[in-house]
C-alpha cells in the first residue's frame, strides 16, 4: 500500500469549545473546512490533521490514509490475506469513499479515496 495522505482526527464534543485551544496550539487558524463537521490543518506535504465536532465520538482519534485507488488498494490487501468492509460513500462528499481495517488488536485503520 502506498499512501498519499495521512489523516489524523480528533473528535471533540464542540468546535466552539476546542477550536481556540487547536488554534492556539498550531499558532494559526484551520487552513480548510471540507465540511461543516471538519476543520483541517496541513501539517506538511501529505499530513493533515483534522478536529471533527461529533459528541458521540468526543475523546476518540483515528489514522485513515489517502490511497489513489481504494478498490485496487483493497484487492492487493486481500491477495495478501487482511480483509476489510466495503466501502461506503463519505457524506457531504461526491465521491469520497471510506472503509476501515482492523489491525492484530483490533484497532481500525482507516482508508478512503476520492475527492
């Protein structure tokens, strides 16, 4: 597998509440805001990390990588033997898709392709 991107995500219960320390920690304000849940700080050429406002998910993180191919990336991960969900299409996004893989512990890595 060959990422493009890496995305890291922290879940917060409120924008309102988190952005400013987010701000303050990254000396700047988010540099996009692919959707109304989301805010964006690129970190570097390919590193984004994002706060995204879902109270059910408050205190959670998560890693997803940006593959040109998710269909392509999962058929060379099954010839190897790990298995994933299907992916399914990422709302408030045309053709944005996401699926996720568990590791040994069960952790789940994120993948997702589209724009």
């Amino acid at each position: 597998m060959h990422p493009e991107t890496i995305f890291i995500t922290r879940y917060v219960a409120s924008h309102e509440a988190s952005l400013p320390w987010y701000e303050k920690f990254f000396g700047r304000s988010p540099d996009a805001e692919p959707v109304p849940s989301c805010r964006e700080w690129r970190l570097s050429q390919g590193v984004l990390f994002q706060v995204i406002e879902d109270a059910g998910r408050q205190g959670e993180q998560s890693v997803a990588f940006g593959v040109a191919d998710l269909t392509a990336t999962a058929s060379v991960l099954a010839e190897s033997g790990l298995e994933m969900a299907e992916a399914s299409a990422v709302d408030g996004f045309t053709t944005l898709r996401y699926t996720e893989i568990r590791d040994p512990e069960g952790v789940p890595l994120g993948l997702l392709d589209g724009e």
